[in-house]
C-alpha cells in the first residue's frame, strides 16, 4: 500500500524546486502564511510553520533548498568516496574483531579482485592461550579453513573495509616485514561462555 502525502483543505501548491524535490504547500489564515514543506517523494512534512508574511515564507525556502543542495552533495560526495578505488590485492589479508561479552577475531585471504569485489577466503588463526579463555592470535596466510566468498569493498576513510555479516566488517590488517618476511601484529582474543 502506497502512502501519500496528506495536504490539508485549502492549501495549495506554491513552490515546486525540480533539482531538490522540494515541494511547498500553503494557504493563508487570519493575515499570515501557513505552509508546510515536503522533500523529494517523502510523505511526511519536513516542516509545517505559520509565516507572519509571505517575505518569510520565501526566505525559509531559500534556506531550505540550500539546505538540501549540501545534503545532497554531501550524499553525492560520500557515496563518490566509499566507491573509489580500494587497492586492495590478492594474498593480503583481512581482520575481524566482534562479540558480546567475548572478542571474536577472524582473519581472510583475499584471493581474487573484480572491480569493487574480493572474493575472500578464511585462514586459521596461530593461538596462544594466556589466562583462561583468552589469549592471543595472528593469522596464518595461505592455510585456508573456509570455502570462497565474494563481497563488496567500500572505503572507510582512507582505508578498505568489507562487511562479513551483519556483526562483523573486516579491515585491512597491514603486517610489519621482518627480514623480508611478514610478521603481523598480536591481537587479543577471548571466548567466555
């Protein structure tokens, strides 16, 4: 069921801008100016003010669509910005961190690149265990665990991310080379149950 937008007896449309979808309604009541504003195909009023003259009215649509002209660049400037090129490239690898009452670590491969999609796959983890149900961990590249899956990258600032489910986004986990050799950081992981 569509809704549609209410608009009261006795208004009218007075102000359509095309580029925002800025659409105004108004009637006038006891001398001054009752309008109510809607943007683009939304169904409820962005605002619904009296207007002591129709002077005010128009400076509050100027406002309005200035307003809506930065959103919509600045939406226009995000979307710009999580779609550029991530660089990411195969064999690097990828962390997880999540949980509830317990930290969960998960690291993948990346193991192919098309476009804004990695396909990933889930390496083993080299564990140690330092107090009861925690310790640390580090992964172990190319010992794979887990079948391959694709997902889409998208830019987190300055750095790649790619969401694993719906608790989980992995991040690039850049190792540190070590006689030429990657050695990647500690992390901390626990499972209390």
């Amino acid at each position: 069921m569509k809704t549609e937008r209410h608009i009261p007896a006795g208004y009218s449309l007075s102000y359509i801008h095309e580029t925002t979808g800025l659409t105004v309604y108004s009637c006038e009541a006891r001398g001054k100016v009752v309008a109510m504003a809607f943007a683009g195909r939304g169904t409820k009023p962005i605002w619904h003010y009296i207007f002591s003259s129709a002077e005010r009215l128009t400076e509050k649509i100027q406002s309005q669509v200035k307003s809506l002209e930065a959103h919509k660049a600045m939406v226009a400037e995000r979307r710009k910005a999580r779609l550029r090129p991530h660089g990411l490239v195969g064999g690097e690898i990828l962390r997880t961190s999540w949980g509830y009452e317990q930290t969960n670590v998960e690291y993948y491969e990346v193991v192919g690149v098309r476009g804004q999609m990695v396909e990933l796959r889930e390496i083993a983890q080299a564990r140690t265990v330092e107090a009861y149900e925690c310790g640390k961990t580090q992964p172990i590249p190319g010992e794979y665990i887990g079948e391959a899956f694709s997902r889409r990258v998208t830019m987190s600032g300055e750095y790649p991310s790619v969401k694993i489910h719906q608790s989980a986004t992995a991040y690039l986990e850049l190792p540190l080379m070590i006689g030429g050799k990657p050695v990647y950081k500690e992390r901390y992981w626990s499972a209390y149950y």
